[in-house]
C-alpha cells in the first residue's frame, strides 16, 4: 500500500465534509407534499374524436393549467408532464382539492351562441344545427350554433360592482379572432326581440349565463369586450373568470391520482423521523461502543458526519424529500454500521493469527478484505432502490432515491471517514500499547467459542430447508385463507384519514359513514397525539363533495375533524401500480440472480435468491395473517427485505469463497459451518445495530412508517436465520449435486476461486 495513500483519504474526507457542510449551510431541501401539506393531482389526457393524447398535445394542454393553476394564486406551484399522458400537478398549502379539481380538471368548452327562441311546448325539439338546453334557472332554451368559443377571449376576471352593493360580473375581453365573432353575436342577437335579444353562454353544453343583450351594445356593434352578469358569489365569479380566461384544454382529462396532506402531519413526521433517528444512532452508537471500544466509538462520530453527507448529496441532486425517504436515510444508517462491523470483525480475526504484526496491519488488512462483501451488499441493495424509483408511485419513489443516497453517503462515512479516524488512532502509542483498549486486539470469548468447539450446523442441513418449506406453507395458507390487504394504491379508491379532538366509537364511526351511503367503506381507528383519535375511511372511487359528506359524518359523532390525508387512486392507475409492483418484484429477483451468479457461482446465487424469497414470502404471509395493508409503502419494505437479506448471505458466501480457494480439498459442509461460525457475531451485531434503528422508527415513526418499520424489524429477524439456517443448506445441496468443475470448458471464461497476479481473485475479492 502506498505511504501516500492515508493522506489521499484524510484529504478526500475533509473535502467531503466541507463540501456537505457548505451545502448545508447555503441550500436548503426541497419538501415533498407529504411534508409540507397540500394537494397533488396526477391528470391523464385522453383521446377525443378530433385529437389524440400524446406528449404534444398534453404539452399544450398543460399550458393551459399552468395559467388556470397561476390564477387560483397558489403560492409555489409545480405543473410537469410526466410520460406522455400524464401531468403532475403539486399545491402547496391546498388542503380543500375540490375547488383546485374543478377549476384545473375541467375542459371548459367555452362557446357563446345565440337564443333563437323558448319552446312553446315541452316536446318541442330543437331542428338541425341547434340545440336544446336550459338557462341557469333550469328554463329551456334553442340555442344556434357557436359563433364565437373561447379561443376568441383575451382576458376575463371578476369585477365588483361600483355602487357596492356586493353585486360581482365577469368582465371578458376578446382577441382580435374573437371581435369578430362577437359583434355578428351581438347583431343576430338585437335583430330577434322575440326571444328577448338574449345571447347565450355555455360552459361544457352547460349555460352558464343568458344575458339579454342590452340597448347600448346593440346601437355600438358589439365592441371588444362585455360583462358576464348572474347572481355570482366572489367565489364563483373568481372561478368562472379562471375558467374563460384558462381558455379551452385541447384534450379531455381524468384525475387518475389525488394526495392531500395535512398541515400538521408533514411536522409531526419530520419531527418524529429525526427523533427516530437521533434515538437510533445514540443506541446504535452505544452498542459498537460496547463491543468495539475505541474504534467503535471513531465509526460512531464517522457516523455522525453520515446524515451531514446525506443531506448534502439530497440539496445537491435536487431531490424531493418524501416521507419515506426520510425511512430511507434512518435505514441507510443501519447500512453504515454494516460496513463497520465487517471491517473490525475481519481486523479482529487477522490481528488474532498475525498479533506480532501490530494494529494498524490488521486493521488495513481488514479494509482490505472486507471491500468485496461491502461492495456486493450496497450493489444490491442500490438495484432494490433502482427499481422503487422506476416501478413506485408518489411519495415511494422518494424512498428510492433517498436510500440511493443514503446508501453512497453510508460508505462515505464507513469507509472513508471512519478508516482515516480508526487509521490514525492506531499509529498512537498510547492505543498500540493497549490493544484491548483499541477494539481490534481481541476475538471476545463468543468468537473463541464459536471457533473452537462452536456446533455443527450444516450437519442437518436438510432439516433447515424442510423447516422452511414449512414456513413457507403457513405464509401461503395465510395469503389463500386470509388473503392480501391491498391499499388503494393497487386496488383503486380513496383512503381519507381524520384526526378527532375525542376518543370515538369506531363502531359510530362506521354507522355514521354508512348512514350518508357508504355502507361498504371501510372503517379503523388508532391512537392519535393529544389523547385523540385517528380515523381512517377504505372506500370506493368517491367524489370530492362525497369524501367532504365522509367528513361531516365523521364530525358528527367526533365532534371538530381535521382531514389528515387524501388519497384517491383510480382503478386503472391501481392496477398498473400493482401491475407494476410485481414487474419491480421479478425484476429485483432476476438482478440479484445474474449479479450473484457473476459475483459467485450459480449455485450460490440460486440459493441465496431462494433464501431471499422465503424471507418476502414469510413476510408478507405474516402481513396477511395479521391483516396489514399491502400498499405502496410496504413495497418499498419488501424491495429493502430483499437487499438487507441478500446483504447477510454475501457475507457467509463471501468467507466460503474465501475458505475454497484456499484450500479446494476441504469438505465442503465443513468449509460452510466454520464460514457460518465466523461471520456469525458479525451478522448478530449488524442486525442489532438496525434494529435499533427500526425499533425507533417502529414507536416514533406514526401510523406512516410504523408498518414499514415493523415489516423490515420482521424481515430482518428472518432474514438472519434464512443467512444461517436457509441459504447454506441450499447452497450446499446445490454444490453437492452440481459440484465447481474447473477443466469444464465454460469455467475457462472465469474461475471463482483462482489468484490472478495482482493478488486478487478473477471475481475481484481481496485474496
């Protein structure tokens, strides 16, 4: 190793941590709707007869939302065609979508047309070329054709009226194209009195207003722009003025997904994920203190410099922080100390054979030789983050992006930072002459133990794997009998929480939802903050105006209601999502095969998926025995199950490999249970140092990530058994019935376990 080199990474580490720091200092993050609180609305544009939906048309179309969406004057706005089709709408602040919905959704076929007369009788029907319609007190109408449509309008808003009388209109001025129009409107409109010289305004084949066309306009021609006059409120004369204004959307569109936010609950989670993480790190910190004295502490300040990194790479990139990916950046700390615990686990062992070398050889070499397994974890887990980011919806693709980050931030800190720490601490004199005291100079009697007369595990290795065809039974019979409890993110329908000021009857609740005629809606209730109570309402695709009845019938049993969240997913986006979720779930399976059968052999690589699989199958059979919902957010913990499982098995394979290439002659079960005996405390420790964390985030978290936490607290949990028990039995059958043959011709392309001359194995491991 070159004597340069501990220079090159204290500098490296300097540099990262000033440069986070400034961009700590100068930037701040970019909070996503379920932070803050507002509304997001997700449109599709669909085909009509003269227009087909595609990324030009939807461009122009969202033209003409950006200016009806700056009009209703939300501060901060963010309008983005999303694929071809779809618009992403976010308003911040929102918390009522209906008025936003109606006045951004609606395709506001304006058109003006003259009254040609009122039908005498009530069979009268209207000729060719006219139709018939009713005036805004609900009188029919025939009208022409349209001589003028919206196209024609330059500018429309409300007006008061002068003499304050709380009178509003709807002053609208027309464009050059539209003068014309209006003026030969206005003439057919004074040249028949019979129908009261009316003209008609007609929003969507609905008149919005049939004024009679006054003398003066008559006598000056028409002009360039006029008064919409009614009996407007502000509220509807601001609106009416939006829609005219906002001109007409050339393609229809359908509100495919709409989120709304509370106020308080983006501070409630923010404040409750930094507790978590805060709380998780302090005991994380503790417990590597504990078992690995001086350097464990050095990782634990390493680790402080982790979220300080995270959000530096968050501003920088430009990413929106979510929700989740708040879960994201706690569960990337577990992936810090992971790093750590291989690295001091390996300098322990190697300052155990070789103690007349010194600390600083062992811990170099413990760098050295845990580099492979480090970089085989984070690969895999960095595919489960990948394919969230591509496959997730809403909030969930946060998650991916922040564990992204979280993940390179981790190895930053593990392996940059904590090596310049523990590196310099052991050139001390001081720790050199107290090697118990650094946390390398000794394997600890468990490690003594293990090694010495630790049990046969793969003895009965055949027992392991029938006892997991078991599990795996019991999950299946829990999903046939039970079945899943899909959110609406893959079924379709409208989730709405309440926090209520009082405790209540979730009995009362449900009657009262049923009472105003949701009778199949979905009722739960859990603790909410201040000794109140959170409702939560599963129903079908509602509307606006119906989840506001939702509301007040929730009201009237529990007195002041405030709307927590709003989430309406239509079933043809549920069904995509779900569609989607089980593409991400292959996908992530046949990623972690090719990489691992690259990395190792087949045989390993099909056993430690195997093993995997038994792990997401025993978690979700437990979710539906338990009847927790399967939604977006448990993805997100199933894709992590997946990394975090795989993570332990490359660790045991990675010490097999090792053990191989050393000696090939060995029995292979006998290479598997000692490779298993001496990664053990280091899968111990990992999995405690994240369980700390889920743990924290599993009681601080809230009813969001309370579920995500406990399904990742179980999948880690099985996880370390499936390492164990699952994976080496399998690999071992798999080896035993298609041993490694070195002379076949296919094995010349690469060879696991040969030495090639820069001291490294052909697959790339620190020899």
């Amino acid at each position: 190793m070159s004597s340069r080199a501990p220079l090159w990474r204290a500098a490296a580490a300097f540099a990262v941590i000033a440069g986070s720091l400034a961009l700590a200092l100068t930037s701040s993050a970019k909070l996503g709707l379920d932070l803050k609180g507002g509304t997001q609305i997700v449109l599709e544009t669909q085909d009509t007869g003269r227009v087909k939906a595609d990324a030009e048309s939807t461009d122009r179309a969202l033209s003409v939302l950006r200016g009806r969406v700056d009009a209703l004057g939300v501060a901060e706005p963010t309008l983005a065609r999303s694929g071809e089709k779809r618009i992403i709408i976010e308003l911040p602040g929102v918390q009522d979508p209906r008025e936003a919905a109606e006045v951004i959704g609606q395709t506001a076929q304006l058109s003006f047309h003259e009254v040609l007369r009122v039908p005498t009788t009530p069979d009268e029907k209207a000729a060719k070329g006219e139709q018939l319609l009713q005036d805004e007190s609900g009188a029919p109408l025939i009208v022409g054709k349209a001589l003028l449509t919206g196209d024609g309008v330059k500018d429309a808003a409300a007006q008061s009226d002068q003499q304050g009388l709380g009178q509003w209109t709807v002053d609208v001025q027309f464009n050059g194209k539209g003068s014309g129009g209006w003026k030969q409107l206005v003439s057919d409109a004074c040249a028949n009195p019979a129908a009261g010289n009316r003209v008609a305004i007609v929003l969507d084949k609905k008149v919005i207003s049939s004024p009679g066309v006054v003398p003066e306009l008559c006598s000056s021609g028409g002009g360039s722009r006029t008064s919409i006059t009614g009996d407007f409120s502000q509220a509807e004369a601001k609106d009416l003025g939006v829609l005219i204004k906002g001109g007409a959307l050339p393609v229809e569109v359908e509100t495919i997904e709409q989120r709304t936010v509370g106020a308080t609950l983006g501070d409630v989670a923010i404040k409750a994920s930094v507790e978590a993480a805060i709380i998780g790190i302090a005991l994380t910190g503790l417990f590597i203190v504990f078992i690995y004295r001086l350097v464990g502490l050095l990782a634990t300040i390493a680790l402080g410099t982790y979220a300080l990194i995270s959000y530096g790479l968050l501003v920088w990139l430009g990413a929106t922080l979510t929700l989740p990916g708040l879960a994201g950046f706690v569960l990337a700390i577990g992936l810090a100390i992971d790093a750590n615990v291989l690295v001091f686990e390996r300098a322990r062992e190697e300052y155990a054979e070789r103690t007349s070398a010194g600390l600083s050889p062992a811990l170099n070499t413990g760098f050295n030789k845990a580099w492979s397994a480090i970089v085989d974890s984070n690969v895999t887990t960095l595919l489960a983050a990948a394919l969230l980011f591509f496959f997730a919806s809403g909030p969930v693709k946060g998650f991916g992006v922040t564990l992204s980050i979280g993940v390179i931030a981790s190895m930053v800190s593990a392996l940059v930072i904590a090596r310049v720490l523990t590196e310099w601490a052991m050139r001390r004199s001081f720790v050199r002459k107290r090697p118990g005291l650094s946390g390398v100079g000794g394997t600890g009697r468990i490690r003594t133990w293990l090694t010495e007369s630790g049990p046969d595990l793969m003895k009965r290795s055949g027992t392991w794997i029938v006892i997991t065809l078991v599990v795996a039974v019991l999950s299946i019979g829990g999903i046939a009998l039970r079945g899943l409890n899909l959110g609406v993110e893959f079924t379709g329908g409208r989730l709405l929480e309440f926090s209520t000021a009082k405790q209540v009857d979730v009995e009362d609740a449900r009657e009262a939802v049923s009472d105003v005629g949701f009778p199949k809606a979905v009722v739960q209730s859990s603790s909410g903050d201040g000794g109140g109570e959170n409702i939560t309402v599963r129903v079908e695709e509602v509307s606006n105006d119906e989840a506001v009845e939702i509301q007040d019938a929730i009201a009237s049993v529990a007195g002041t209601t405030e709307k927590e969240r709003d989430e309406l997913i239509g079933p043809s986006l549920g069904k995509e999502l779900r569609d989607k979720a089980l593409i991400a779930f292959a996908i992530a399976i046949a990623a972690q095969m090719i990489y691992l059968a690259w990395r190792f052999r087949w045989t390993y690589a099909a056993a430690a998926v195997l093993s995997m699989m038994s792990v997401v199958l025993t978690v979700v059979g437990v979710f539906a025995w338990w009847g927790k919902p399967i939604d977006g957010v448990f993805l997100a913990a199933v894709l992590s199950i997946i990394g975090l499982a795989v993570n332990d098995t490359i660790v045991v394979f990675d010490r097999i490999r090792e053990h191989t290439r050393e000696n090939r002659k060995r029995p292979l079960r006998e290479v598997v249970n000692e490779a298993i005996l001496q990664t053990i405390p280091r899968t111990i420790n990992t999995g405690l140092g994240a369980m700390f964390i889920l743990a924290a985030l599993a009681v601080l978290g809230g009813d969001s990530l309370t579920d995500f936490a406990i399904a990742l607290l179980l999948g880690l949990s099985v996880g370390i058994l499936s390492t164990i028990f699952t994976a080496s039995a399998l690999a071992i059958v798999l080896e035993e019935r298609w041993p490694y043959d070195p002379s076949a011709p296919q094995k010349k392309v690469i060879d696991p376990y040969a030495k090639i001359d820069d001291g490294r194995s052909a697959s790339g491991a620190v020899v």
